[in-house]
C-alpha cells in the first residue's frame, strides 16, 4: 500500500531521516519505537504530508505523493491521523467534531454524519457522550473522541503519533483497549509509541528508529526478544534495567521511589511483583545496609523480564564485608527473605565495592 523510497528530511541544524525505505502492506499494524529525536513523529508526518520531505518518494498505491503538483488533500482523505494533543475543536459538541470533517470533506449530509458518529461513539466506549464539550471529558475519553472521528473519514491508513503520550496513566489502559480494537478488525495502522508493552502485543511488525531511518525492523518477538543490531539490543536492555547509585544518608528515597514506580510502570509489572520488589529495596537498602554504613556506597541494578515476568536485583555496596544474613535487623531479613525465592551473598576484595547480594524476587500468578 505505502512504499518508502529514500525518504529524507531536514530541517535547519538537523536531519531526523536521512535515508527511510520501508514498505508498509496492507493489514500491518507496525509499532514505531526508538530514543526521543530520532524521526520517529517526524517518519508518519511526513507521511501524512503534514511534514513536506525534503528528498525522496512516497508511494500510496503507486502513485507517487511527493510529486510535484499532486493533490495532498486526496492523500489525507486516505490516512487519518491521531495526533497526541487530541485536536478537538473547543467550541463544538463531541458529535459535532465528528461530524465536521465529514460535512466539509466528504459532502455527507448532517444526518448520515451524525448516524455514524453516534455509532463510532458507542465502538470507542462514549455512548451518551455525543453532546459534551472536550473540557468535560478525561484525556482518555479525548483522545478517544478523536480516534472516532479519524474512523469516521473511514481511511486506508492511521497513523498515531504518541496517541498515550499525553494521559493519565489510569486513562492509558482506555485508549489502547480502543487501538487493539482497530487492529484486530484488520485496519492499516502505523503507532508511534514509547509503551514497549502496548508496542509489542499491537504489532505484527516493529521498527526501530536509530541514526536517521529504520535501524531495525522485524516481528515483536524479533525485536523484543533477539535484536541483531547493537542499538537495538541497548535500547532494548535499558528499558528492562533500572539503575541507581544511592551514596549518602541523605539521599532522596522520595525520588528513588517515584523512579522505581516508573520503571515498574513501564515494563507492566504485576501488582504483586510491583510489592515485593519495593518492599525488598525498603528493607535490604534503607532498613539493613544505610544504618551500617557511615559513607555508604550502594549500587543497585534491577532487571526485570517481561517475558518471564521475573525479577533480578543485584545490589553491591563499597566498605568492610558485611552478608546482610549476620544484620541485627532480623524483622527486615526476615521480610526480605518473605519477597525472595533466593538470595545470595558474596564478597571480592578486588571489586571497587566488594560485598554483592543477589535477590530473585518470588512470583505469584
């Protein structure tokens, strides 16, 4: 449907996609992922010819796109766009949003807009919602209005740009229940997004943004699970990894939590899990080795799988051998090993910090 030909954009003192050629078929729902500044909101822009290329083809069926003198709006009636901001028109009604396009663009009559758009409305969960304003709604009832209205120009294509990016985290569950809708009726979807877990049970293709263009591309389980491209793989690693050095008494642990919760947010780990996790850092960090140590050097690495969903926690910490088995605090271990399927302790006097515990932390279905 789409074909990519050595798309390139510049701007002034960047160039976000030097060289992209990809094609995209028709029925792929392709996940576009990647470090921030990498094209990836620039890629579906300029497919959308919100963006003009700056070199290049883009091909829609054939028909070249780009070519000079080609109708853009026949291009966009055919790729709907959802953008992260919702772009709802204030002044108007939820119904009459929908409605809009459809009057303007396709010439519909106000009934045959307003019937379909009380039927969109009931499909993305807002039946009853049609005479509200934008500013009575949640950034997820939004962002679903504006879903709706997208479907409502019935395009070959959408492309959403971050369309969770700018919600509530208890609101982000709504919209992609709504996404996953869409690509299980078989619709053509391009889904810029930095929820890695949302990215990888939409999808049936993954690109990976990096160094201008597509990195790497691939099925989910190709690129989650077994990148063959060394930026891919860090970036992969780094969102299952969560890192913190803690070197004073002081230290924020308001902040450490705050980071914590984030990361576990991130990587969709189970209630459950989320507990035990925190509560074996409150009691092995802050409740066993801070009160030890005068200057304390404390480094903590957490890995998670999410295939596996299980948890890793490697802390190693500077200064005299101490195995947190021989702590006066028994009440903490005695906890710590409640949250833990195994810990294990052991010390290298040739490490700059020398004592490392080892905590896998136990599971529940």
């Amino acid at each position: 449907m789409i074909e990519l030909r050595h798309l390139e954009k510049k701007y002034n003192r960047t160039t976000p996609l030097k060289d992209v050629n990809a094609v995209i078929k028709d029925g792929d729902v392709i996940s576009v992922i990647g470090p921030s500044g990498t094209g990836k909101s620039t890629l579906i822009r300029c497919i959308n010819l919100l963006e003009e290329p700056t070199g290049g083809q883009i091909l829609l069926d054939g028909e070249n796109i780009t070519a000079p003198g080609y109708d853009v709006t026949m291009a966009r009636r055919r790729m709907g766009m959802v953008f992260q901001s919702f772009n709802l028109f204030g002044h108007l009604t939820v119904i009459e949003n929908i409605m809009q396009a459809q009057i303007d663009i396709l010439k519909k009559s106000k009934q045959e807009a307003y019937d379909l758009g009380i039927k969109l409305l009931d499909r993305v969960g807002l039946a009853g919602r049609e005479l509200q304003y934008p500013e009575q709604l949640s950034g997820g009832q939004k962002q679903r209005v504006a879903i709706a209205r997208t479907l409502a120009m019935d395009p070959d294509v959408i492309l959403l740009d971050e369309p969770t990016s700018a919600l509530d985290p208890t609101m982000v569950g709504e919209v992609q229940a709504v996404i996953r809708d869409l690509a299980e009726s078989g619709k053509t979807m391009m889904i810029v997004t930095h929820e890695m877990n949302f990215a990888r049970a939409i999808a049936n293709r993954v690109f990976f943004m990096d160094e201008g263009g597509i990195y790497e591309e691939g099925t989910p389980d190709e690129i989650f699970d077994n990148p063959k491209k060394e930026n891919t793989r860090k970036f992969i690693q780094k969102l299952k990894i969560f890192e913190t050095v803690i070197d004073s008494k002081q230290y924020d642990f308001i902040s450490f939590g705050a980071e914590l919760d984030s990361y576990l947010f991130r990587n969709d780990v189970m209630p459950g899990d989320k507990y035990r996790i925190r509560l074996a850092m409150e009691e092995l960090v802050q409740q066993i080795l801070l009160p030890k140590y005068e200057k304390p050097q404390i480094s903590v690495r957490i890995e998670y799988s999410l295939k596996e969903h299980e948890c890793q926690i490697l802390v190693t910490y500077a200064g005299e051998k101490f195995d947190i088995n021989d702590t006066e605090n028994e009440l903490s271990l005695t906890m710590l090993k409640n949250t833990s399927k195994d810990i294990e302790y052991s010390y290298n006097s040739d490490e700059e910090e020398p004592n490392c515990v080892e905590i896998w932390i136990r599971h529940q279905d």
